[in-house]
C-alpha cells in the first residue's frame, strides 16, 4: 500500500474511502493483534505518503487515531 500511495497517490482518492470507510474500521475494532497492525501500517502509510495535501482534513484525524495506540497493553500494536 504504502508504494501505491508514494507513486501513485492522486489516484488513490477512491481507494482512501474505502479504506476508511469499509476496510479500516472493522480491522481496528476487532481487538486482533494482527488486524489491528495491519490498519495501523495502512494508515502509517497514508499519513506518510499522501500527506495533508491528499488527505485534508482526514490528516489529522488518522493521525490522532495512530496516536491513540501508543498505550496499546499489546506490545506489537505500540
């Protein structure tokens, strides 16, 4: 995701919502380890490569909820 996003990322706005609208919040809600850290590197990516200018004002918003996971009891997930 994260070299689609870097090369390719005006293109990816169709991409961006599903993500967040359909994929990302089912993986961050499960409580499994392993989705959990797939939404969090998928959303690392898109704070990384897209940036403020792609994503508006879901910028901070991911952000902020990368951010939330820093006291994650899992180790992995911090």
């Amino acid at each position: 995701m994260g070299i689609l996003f870097k090369t390719h990322g005006t293109f990816c706005s169709g991409l961006i919502q599903e993500l967040i609208q359909t994929i990302l919040p089912p993986a961050l809600e499960s409580g499994e380890k392993q989705k959990t850290k797939f939404g969090l590197f998928v959303m690392d990516d898109m704070v990384e490569f897209l940036g403020p200018d792609l994503l508006g004002p879901l910028y901070v918003e991911i952000a902020k909820k990368i951010i939330s996971y820093c006291n994650s009891q899992t180790a992995a997930v911090r």
